[in-house]
C-alpha cells in the first residue's frame, strides 16, 4: 500500500502518518552487487526507546524496533556489506556520551560498521566535542539534524565545526531539508532550512564535504543545481525514494545524478519494508557503473572506508 497523498499534511499538523504493510525480502535483491548503506541509526537502548516513541506520537509507527547488536546482525543476514552509524544529540552534554557509544559497538563490529560522530551546536563544549569525535575517536565524520537540534545551517556559530571537519578532510551529513515539517520539532523548519543556506557553508568553507539526505527534500531541484556549483556537495537517497511523500519526483533526478548519490535507508526508524528503497532503485535499471556508485563505491569514497 502506497501512503497516501496528505501524508505531509498530516506531519505538519502534529499527526502521525499511517503505517505501510508491504512484503519484505528476505535479502538483498539478486545481482545487486555491494551495497553500502549510508543512512543507519544506532543509539544506546533508552535513547533507541525514547526515539521510536516520539516516532509513534508525531511521525510514522517504526516497522523495526530494534536495538543497536540488533540492527547490525539484521542488515548482516540481509547482505548489507557495511552502514554509516549515525546519531544525533538533542540536549547539551548528550553528544560525548553518544559519540563514545558508537565508538564502541562500532569496534565491535568493525566489518560492518562505519561509525559518525554528532554536537549539538552552540553548546559550550562544542569544538572540544569535535575534537574528540574526529580525532581521539577517530570516527568517520559528523551527523547533524537542523529539525532536531533547533539550528540553521549557515548560523555562524556553526563555522567552529564546520572548519574543524573540512581541516580533518571528514564530511558532514546534515539534515538540512526542509521537510519532514512537525510542530513537534518546536522550530519552523522552513525558515531555518533552504538550499541557499547549505550553499552560503559551501562558499564559507570550499574544503567541506557535506551530504544532504533525503535527496535535499523537498528541495530537490534546487540541490541537484547546487550539486553542479558544489563537487563537494553529495545527496543520499534516504526515504526519498519509497514514495512515503509522493510529492517528491526522484526518478528523473536518480537517472540523471545517481552517479553523485549515496544509497541510504534511515533504518530502522523506517514504516515500511527495509528493501522497499533499493527495489525501486533497482527497478530504474541505471547503468551499471551509476549503480555501483550509487549503492557503494560513492559511500565508500565520501566517508573513507
């Protein structure tokens, strides 16, 4: 069942949408080849609980609701060769903890896991924060989330942290779209989020390598253009493509730039099948070389696997 068209209303007025019962694979579709997810979710458990019911209250109800050991061992069987662990910190003081805990379970799976680090900007420790993250972890890169964090991209009180990942050659996904839009975030994410605001960091800080999720929804067009400006600007396909918000047009844009995307899922807070995505993507018959781009060799390249 394809959710229907309000579903975006729905979030805006606080509301969650409804849940999406299609058929799962058991694993990777056949002939796929190497499949890197770019976009995966790992917290401490009370974090992970915490999250999935602030999900069920003003989002979607999560299909898995699952913790860290087991997120990894499910996109193990499922023939997922690696995933970017990413995390995200809401409060001061959150982000050390967060980005310790993923140094971890990362370590313990190093096979599989790509780990990223998080700061909550502007809070007092930030640049230590980072510091520690890039370096004394030696994690990946950062994940950053302007609904959940309250921040616009360009704010320059964020130049400390940008300079600091473009300087240790690490990248930063940041969710910088507009939507998903909730009252729930407690900000209007439209005036603090738009492609010109991801730009201006461009132009600020030319080293930065930054991706944008969700194919930069619902400013897609406006990303794509940037992309053209910016060859350090990368998009990844995160819930964009699972027709969840069928107002968001991807097919022309994965055709066109799918050879500068990264293939993500955002599992396991998704509402639907973990292979609904891919089997869409799969189904666009790109050309090999885009595809093997696409669901591997750009991740691998972005976060220096």
């Amino acid at each position: 069942m394809d959710a229907p068209e309000p579903c975006l209303h729905a979030m805006a007025r606080g509301e969650p949408m409804p849940s999406i019962h299609d058929e799962e694979g058991p694993r990777l579709p056949d002939g796929v080849g190497e499949v890197v997810d770019s976009h995966v979710h790992l917290f401490p458990p009370r974090v992970f609980d915490a999250i999935h019911r602030w999900f069920e209250r003003h989002a979607w109800s999560v299909r898995y609701r699952l913790h860290s050991e087991q997120v990894v061992e499910f996109l193990r069987q499922r023939g997922v060769a690696r995933f970017v662990a990413l995390h995200y910190s809401h409060k001061p003081g959150m982000a050390r903890e967060l980005n310790r805990y993923v140094h971890e379970v990362a370590r313990a799976h190093r096979d599989v896991i790509v780990p990223l680090g998080t700061v909550l900007p502007g809070e007092p420790d930030a640049e230590a924060v980072v510091h520690e993250a890039l370096h004394t972890l030696d994690l990946h890169g950062l994940k950053l989330h302007c609904h959940v964090q309250q921040f616009a991209p360009d704010d320059p009180r964020l130049d400390p942290v940008w300079a600091a990942c473009a300087s240790a050659g690490k990248p930063v996904l940041v969710h910088a779209g507009r939507e998903p839009r909730s009252p729930a975030y407690g900000v209007d994410t439209y005036a603090i989020c738009a492609a010109e605001r991801i730009e201006r960091v461009l132009q600020r800080h030319p080293r930065l390598v930054l991706v944008v999720p969700h194919l930069g929804a619902d400013e897609i067009p406006a990303y794509v253009a940037l992309m053209e400006r910016h060859e350090n600007l990368w998009l990844d396909t995160t819930m964009a493509v699972a027709g969840l918000f069928p107002t968001w047009e991807w097919e022309d844009v994965v055709r066109k730039v799918g050879d500068r995307l990264l293939y993500g899922t955002d599992f396991p807070n998704v509402p639907y099948a973990w292979d609904r995505e891919i089997k869409r993507l799969v189904a666009l018959e790109l050309p090999p070389e885009t595809q093997r781009r696409l669901f591997a060799d750009n991740a691998r390249r972005v976060f220096a696997m």
